[in-house]
C-alpha cells in the first residue's frame, strides 16, 4: 500500500467514525437531557429546559420511587420479567434442543406451529384469554402476567436455540455416548454449555417486550399495587403531569435498568462469539 492510498485509507476511516460519533450524540442526546435535568428542580427546568444541574440533587428519584410509588411498580416489573424469562426457558431449552438434534415424524409440523406462534400476537386472543383467566382465577395476579409473557417468548427463544443446537457437530455426542454419559448429560452437561451465546441473545431479544409492556398489564391487573412500570408510569405521568424533574427521575428508573442489561448482555454476545470464532 502506497503512502497516498494509506493517507486516504486514514481521511475515510476518520470521516467514518466522525459520522458515527455525530450520530451517536444525536442518538444520546434526549436520554441525556432527561438525565439531567432528573437533577434538577422544576425552578431551573423552566428557566432554563436544557442546562447542566448546579447540584446532583437525589430528590426527584427519593419522591419518585417512595411517594409516587414507583418503587413498587419497578420491583414488580423485575418480578414479572425475571420469573417469566426463566420459566420460558426452562421450557425452551429441552424442546429447542429435540428440535434441533433429533429427527423424528412430524418435527417441521411442530417447528411451523412455533414460528405460527411467533407470528401471531397474543394482544389477538385477548378475550378468550380474559375469560379464561378470569375462570382459572389468574385476573389481577403476577402469575397470569407471567404465565402470558413467557408464552410469548418461547416461539423466539425456541426458533434461535434450534437454530443454535442444529448447528453442532455430532460428534460430540458421539464422544459424550463413547464415554457413557445419558441424553440427560449430554444436553445439560455437554451441548447447552456451547449455546450460552444464543441464550444472551434470546435474553436481549424477550427482556425488552416484556419489561416494557402496557397492554397486557392494563387488561388483567386489577390492582393499583400490583401494576408494573408501563402502566405505573403513565399513572405517574398523569398525576405528577407538572413537575417536571420528576418526571424525568421516572423516566430514568423505568428505563436504566434494560438499557445496562441490553449493554451487558450484548457484551457477552460478543464475547461469546468471539470465543467460538477463535477456537
């Protein structure tokens, strides 16, 4: 590479990443703005909409998460979003796993009826869930919401897993049978060891829907306590409509905790990917 071509290689390289970097403030800025102005007192938001705090008050997220009970909505979001992540899971992993290794009489029939589910929204079979809910006692309770969200998140969790453990050599199932181990072994011990990168990207892909739902909370839960930070939030907007570095201290809660989680998962996507290209 001539000395004229690697000093356009470097004038491309830097025009590249200035763009990047411009988009990526544009991006970040009303995220910013909220953040800081949730430091702020509602006397210097007025005089002045986007300005550096004079002090990082903590008052606005004190009142938020106490006296608007905020706090309440968020630890019943984790609850709901935690408990339904881990129960489709669990019932993910086995059947992504038969799908993906075994061949048996009407696996595609089974696969179809998955990607079915992926397609269609539960939002569609909304009444005949309310009623059935409401006969088995689910209306106004946490498990309903969970055993919903984790419904909606198999069909995914199922199609990228499968995908996953199609995609390993047999023989390592092969030595795994050689060396006496039992199916159960060898899925738990041997093959989902080697998907860890799929499931962070299953994770990032189902945390998302379901932490920020609205529509299902507001139609089964019943109960001011028992609301999560969707529907807890637009509560809190209506009732705190004028002041407005709470809001931006709400704002901030209900969002930080999947925008770290998008950024720590990603990282071990990364990392996982890295790892099986190098070996």
């Amino acid at each position: 590479m001539t000395r004229s071509t690697r000093s356009v290689h470097r004038r491309a390289s830097a025009g590249v990443y200035l763009v990047l970097i411009a988009v990526s403030l544009l991006a970040l800025f009303p995220m910013l703005a909220v953040l800081l102005g949730s430091f702020r007192s509602d006397a210097d938001i007025i005089r002045d909409p986007i300005g550096w705090p004079t002090s990082f008050n903590m008052d606005n997220y004190i009142a938020a998460w106490g006296d608007a009970s905020l706090g309440l909505y968020f630890l019943n979001s984790v609850g709901i979003t935690v408990a339904a992540l881990v129960l489709a899971t669990a019932l993910a992993l086995p059947a992504a796993y038969a799908l993906g290794r075994w061949v048996f009489p009407g696996r595609d029939v089974v696969m179809a009826g998955f990607l079915i589910g992926l397609m269609v929204p539960l939002k569609i079979g909304i009444v005949p869930l309310n009623q059935a809910f409401d006969r088995l006692g689910l209306i106004d309770t946490h498990l309903g919401l969970v055993l919903v969200y984790a419904v909606g998140c198999i069909p995914m969790t199922i199609l990228v897993l499968s995908t996953f453990y199609r995609q390993l050599p047999n023989s390592l199932e092969e030595a795994a049978v050689l060396d006496g181990a039992t199916s159960g072994r060898i899925f738990f011990s041997v093959m989902t060891p080697l998907v860890r990168p799929a499931l962070a990207a299953v994770l990032v892909l189902n945390v998302g829907p379901v932490w920020n739902d609205f529509f299902m909370p507001l139609v089964l839960l019943r109960s001011d306590e028992k609301y999560t930070i969707p529907v807890g939030i637009t509560k809190f907007f209506g009732e705190h409509s004028a002041e407005r570095g709470l809001l931006y201290a709400g704002i901030i809660i209900a969002v930080l905790p999947v925008a770290i989680f998008f950024a720590l998962a990603m990282k071990q996507i990364v990392g996982g990917l890295t790892a099986g290209i190098e070996k």
